[in-house]
C-alpha cells in the first residue's frame, strides 16, 4: 500500500527489487516532510560535503590530529554509500 503512495502501479512492481522500493517511499516520506517546511536532510548533498573533505581528513590523518578509528569510519561510511550506487 505504500508503495502505490508513491506514484507506482501494482504493473510497476514486477520490474522493482526490494531496496528500489525502499527507495522510493524513503524519498516520498523526505519530500512530504519538506513540503510541510520541514527541514530535511538530502543523503546525497551529505555523502558531496564529506567527499569534498576527504583531502582534508587524509591530511589531518597524517598529521595526527585525528585518530586512526575516525579516519576509518569516515572511509566506511563513504564506502558504503558508493557501494550502493
């Protein structure tokens, strides 16, 4: 029923996987809550700032002044979101 809130057909499901449905009612939830005026955070203008700022980290990296464990998350977490695209 969710899904069809989101503009699909019943047709429309044969040629979806899961995750794009998920998609899908993820940005009709984002896109409601902005239209209300809501603030909104856009995943993809997140995952453009922090890599934007990966020269930066690395260079804070080798100069010590983060450690190892947040360099390393910082990577996983920009990892995971190219790995979903």
């Amino acid at each position: 029923m969710l899904l069809l809130n989101t503009g699909l057909t019943v047709n429309d499901f044969h040629d979806i996987t899961f995750g794009m449905a998920l998609n899908f009612m993820w940005e009709k939830k984002r896109i409601t809550a902005a239209s209300r005026g809501e603030e909104q955070a856009d995943p993809e203008r997140q995952y453009n700032i922090m890599k934007a700022n990966l020269p930066a980290l690395k260079e804070m990296y080798k100069a010590g002044e983060i450690t190892k464990n947040k360099y390393d998350a910082y990577i996983k977490k920009l990892q995971e979101w190219e790995s979903e695209e």
